[in-house]
C-alpha cells in the first residue's frame, strides 16, 4: 500500500501560507493561481495542467484542485473546454 509521503509534491512546489488567516485550501490554491494569471506567469489561452497535476502540485487532494478550478471558473479567470482542457480565459480591459 502506497503511502502519503509516496505522493509527497516535489520539493519546489507552493507551500501554503503559514500563520495567516484560516481558510479552505481550495480557496488558497485559487487565489495562487490567480495572482500567476494577474502577474502574466499564466498568459491568455495558456493550458492549466490537470486538475489530477495540480492536486499533485499544491499537495492538496484532487476534489481541492477541483474546487479551485470551479472557483477560478466562476471568478472568469479560466474557462474549461469538455475533452479539451482548462484555460486562461481572456479579461476585458475593466479587470472585470
């Protein structure tokens, strides 16, 4: 039987924050990814990894990486295309 140290995020990957306000950690993740799409690291139209390699990414469970996207979805950062992926969506010139 496999382990959680066996699934343990590499070693480079985002930390969440310590000692700050408590929250959900699907909420965390979304608001990571979206300050790389506000600071450009995530350009318009570039693909989001699955939501199985962001779960791996973040060290959250895979149901956290799904709700993030949702949340990211809501939000009009991302738009999702069925069978095709999750991508930056592009924001009109108010920062709506």
């Amino acid at each position: 039987m496999m382990t959680r140290e066996d699934h343990a995020p590499p070693a480079q990957a985002w930390r969440r924050p310590e000692g700050g306000e408590p929250g959900y950690v699907y909420e965390w993740v979304a608001a990571h990814i979206a300050d790389r799409i506000n600071s450009g690291e995530l350009p318009v139209y570039a693909r989001l990894p699955s939501e199985k390699r962001l779960a791996v990414e973040y060290g959250v469970s895979l149901g956290s990486a799904r709700h993030a996207t949702r949340i990211l979805r809501e939000r009009g950062f991302v738009m999702t295309i069925r069978s095709k992926g999750t991508f930056v969506a592009p924001r009109n010139a108010k920062g709506d």
